[in-house]
C-alpha cells in the first residue's frame, strides 16, 4: 500500500504539495491499521507460543501436569498482550516512517541540486521497496523476540533464574553474540550484546535484537 500511495507523488506539480499530499495520506493510513495491525499479530503469536509450548513437552518428558498449567497458560498471558501492543505499535510505524522518507529524499534532492522530477522518480520507485525491507526486518525481529520472551516467562514460573546462550554457530553470526555462545546469564540481568548511539551499551537476551537468531537454554 505504502508503494500505491508514492505514485501518487506527481511530476508535474508543486513539489512541496506533493509532498505534503503523499505524507497525508500516508498517516491517514497509518490510522487505518489498528484492526488488521492486531489480527496478524495474534496470529503470529499464537504460532510462536504454540512452538515454544511445544519445545518445552519435547524436552520435559517428566514435566508435570501442574507445571503444564504454568508453561501453558501462566506465563503466556500477560506477555502476550504486551508483545501485541509493541507489534501493533511497529506495524502502524511502517507508514509514519515512510512519511518521514518524503520529506527527508525531498529535501536531499534539493541540496543536491536535482530537479523535481528525478525527487519525484525516487519517491514513486524506491519508497515501496524501502518500507518492504523495513518489515521484513520486522517480522523476523519480532518471531525471534517474541520466541525469547516466551522462553523467558515460562522459564521463570517454574524456577529457572540463569539460561545458557547458544547462537546457531554460523558464518552470520554476530562477532559479539560468538563471544557469548556457550555462557550463562541471569534472566533479571542480560548481557551486553550491541552498542546504540553514541556507544550506548545494549543489553538483551538472545532473540531481542534484530535480526538475531540466538536462543536460550533455560538452566535449572
């Protein structure tokens, strides 16, 4: 959709209507998500939660009926609802981001000296293909984080404190996140694993940044 509304932006008009024009209609649909935002983040939940619960019977052959309870229905639910809103949050951020890439390629193009209608071509072919890769960044950010937070919640209700870092031992793998292969970390205290602006110290369990595909062996 956000592709449709960049062709919108016309060659031969005022530059900085057009702007505006394509940025409106690109927060008013932004306002449209909400429903739909919602629906395929249950679903993608769900599917993850179902994963996770079923890793956990796989490995807990003596796991009991009780502590099947707390695994399936306990820790599930405040996360669940949490993770939601965040997701819905980030769908609805697609367009608003796009928005912003109006005005930001509008503005170089006219630094650069280019003319209206080479700003106008870029905006209407790169625009969709941006946002594209934008969430699918997303969606496997999101499949691991939430994969992680669900590893977490359960681990936590039935007694675990410390996890083991794995990665998935390929040639992909972040240098740092190679590091903490193999080591054993607290759940109320994870380690540092990027750095944000200005040197900024992240720190996340496996799965929560993006694009990481480490995981958690929770240890009991």
């Amino acid at each position: 959709m956000v592709g449709k509304i960049a062709q919108e932006y016309k060659e031969d008009s005022d530059l900085f209507e057009q702007e505006k024009a394509v940025q409106k209609r690109l927060f008013s649909y932004a306002d449209t998500l909400d429903a739909w935002a919602n629906e395929v983040s249950d679903v993608m939940l769900k599917r993850v939660a179902r994963a996770d619960y079923s890793v956990w019977l796989r490995v807990g052959e003596k796991i009991g009926s009780e502590t099947r309870r707390k695994l399936n229905e306990v820790t599930v639910s405040p996360i669940f609802y949490l993770l939601q809103h965040e997701q819905v949050e980030l769908i609805k951020s697609l367009p608003l981001e796009a928005a912003q890439k109006v005005h930001e390629w509008t503005q170089i193009g006219l630094a650069n000296g280019q003319r209206y209608p080479a700003i106008a071509k870029r905006i209407q072919t790169e625009l969709g293909n941006v946002t594209k890769s934008r969430a699918i960044t997303i969606a496997r950010t999101e499949t691991a984080r939430t994969r992680s937070n669900f590893t977490e919640a359960r681990a936590k209700a039935i007694g675990s404190t410390h996890y083991r870092w794995h990665t998935v031992g390929d040639g992909s793998v972040r240098r740092s996140h190679s590091e903490l292969d193999g080591k054993v970390f607290s759940w109320n205290d994870p380690p540092i694993t990027d750095y944000g602006k200005g040197g900024t110290p992240i720190r996340s369990h496996p799965g929560c940044v993006f694009n990481c595909r480490c995981w958690a062996e929770p240890i009991f």
